[in-house]
C-alpha cells in the first residue's frame, strides 16, 4: 500500500479532522525516530499513520480496538511485525521491538504536544521548547489523558524524556501546516 492509499483509507475510516491529524503528527513522529535509530522510516511511519485505523468502528466496544485493525491489516498483506506493533500500543501484546515502544509512547505525547500548543500565547508549536513540554509533562492535571507513565516509556528507547519531547515537537513542527498550529 502507498503512502497515499494509506492516506485516502484513513480519510474514510476517521473522518473527524482531528482524529486524522492524530494520526499525522503520529506518523511524523514515528518517521523521525525511525531515521534516528536507523530504522526503516516509511516502515514506520505508516504503522504511526494506521495504529487508528478501526477506532471510530470500534469506539463502542473498546476491546475490540487494534483486533479489528489486525484482521484488517492482515488482509491487506501488512506483516506481522507491523500488525504487533499496532496492537501493542494498546497493551493487546506487550511492546517488545523499538517500533512497539516508540509508537506506545508517541501516541500519548502527541496530544500532550498538541494541548500544550492550544495553551501557549503563540498558539502554536513553532512557540514551544523541550522545557515548556517539561513543565508541562509535570503538571498532572494538564491534558490528562496524555498518559504520563506511557510516554516516559520512552526511556525503554534508551531515550531521556527530554530527547524523546524534542524528537516528537520536531517531527509536529515539520507538519505544522498539517495540524493546523
Ligand atoms: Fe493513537
């Protein structure tokens, strides 16, 4: 499948903008740290683009989330490597390869990232540094559902959760246009 036709099923299954651009700013991220570790960044990337791909036909029935995405990903001739890594973002299997834990723990930042973007005066992720990100990772009750525990995972990529903030704005900047901030 090409990045487009990624695309284009994505567009259909999620709909809402910003469920689509979650999962751009996730598939940026997982590019970036792909050419960090050396690894294959559309391989990647498009795990980063599809790890959503079922939740709006699953968001009644949260346990079924990833299953479906796996049997559809399955079908379209999608590797087993790539079909783990999607159902391990949400804990089905435990995160093992670099690509589980670098997809476990973008998902959460990017909407740390995202809120923290909304509530700086710029309004925007051209205004945010790694130390804005950090004071406000550390406010519990700041965008709590980006799950603190999840993204400090990050450290089981040999990653400082300052190393791993910056990847993740860099990659976000790089698509800011995208995300519309
Ligand atoms: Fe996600």
């Amino acid at each position: 499948m090409t990045r487009d036709e990624a695309l284009k099923w994505v567009e259909r299954e999620l709909e809402k903008p910003n469920l689509i651009k979650h999962v751009l700013a996730v598939e940026a991220s997982c590019r970036r740290l792909a050419g960090h570790f050396g690894e294959d960044p559309e391989y990647w990337a498009m795990v980063g683009l599809l790890h959503d791909i079922d939740y709006l036909k699953t968001i009644d029935d949260p346990d079924r989330h990833t299953r479906l995405a796996a049997e559809w990903l399955a079908e379209k001739g999608f590797d087993d490597k790539f079909i783990y890594a999607v159902m391990s973002h949400a804990e089905r299997v435990e995160p093992k390869s670099k690509l589980d834990w670098t997809l476990f723990s973008v998902d959460p930042t990017t909407g740390l990232v995202v809120a923290a973007a909304l509530m700086h005066p710029s309004k925007s992720l051209a205004g945010l540094d790694v130390g804005f990100l950090m004071k406000r990772f550390k406010e519990k009750r700041f965008a709590a559902g980006a799950r603190r525990e999840s993204i400090a995972a990050c450290s089981n990529l040999g990653l400082s959760l300052e190393e791993f903030l910056g990847h993740v704005l860099a990659a976000m900047q790089g698509i800011s246009d995208d995300l519309g901030l």
